[in-house]
C-alpha cells in the first residue's frame, strides 16, 4: 500500500527533512529546532517570560552556575544574531549547534 504525506511512517527525522526548511549552521532553526537541541542537551523549560519569551535552564553541576537560555516562541526561523545569543546563553559550543543541524 502506498502512502501519501509528508512524513507518513518515517519518524521525527522525516518531519524534519520535509519541513519546508531545514536549519543550516546557524540559518533557518525554527523554535521547534532550538527546543528539541536544548532538551537533548539537558535544558528543561523553566518558566514563561514576558511576551511569548521562556526561559529554559540547565542545572549546575559541580560548582558550575546555572545556564538558562531564554526562547522566543514564533513561527518564523531565527535571525542569526539571536542564534548566536542562544548559543552563548546555553555554553554550548557553536559548533554542537552546527552539527546537530547537519544530522
């Protein structure tokens, strides 16, 4: 049998390669994206912020402060220059974010 749809039985992966946009380096991620690197990266959602801004923290560990990294809810992708803020909000290595986009 044949299905028709964008991602019809192939998984997340394949809702993110028909998207209609996928991240490149630090281009095109969109809040899904941000949320999904942050999680797999042991940041949880900590609180609503004002506007459509949250706050997603990562717990210290041994010493180390806390990171909290604050998200803009939108249904557009991220100017580069916010990225660059995230990504020095999380102590994440830009380069972390990079190849997670290319996968």
């Amino acid at each position: 049998m044949c299905h028709f749809g964008k991602s019809s039985g192939l998984g997340e992966r394949a809702s993110k390669i028909y998207s209609g946009h996928m991240a490149r380096r630090l281009r095109n991620w969109s809040y899904s994206d941000v949320v999904r690197f942050l999680k797999e990266n042991g940041f949880s959602f900590l609180k609503e912020l004002r506007g459509s801004h949250e706050a997603w923290i990562k717990q210290a560990e041994k010493g180390k402060p806390d990171r909290i990294v604050e998200v803009n809810f939108t249904h557009k992708t991220y100017p580069v220059g916010t990225m660059k803020t995230m990504v020095r909000q999380s102590g994440i290595d830009e380069q972390n974010w990079i190849l997670w986009a290319e996968s």
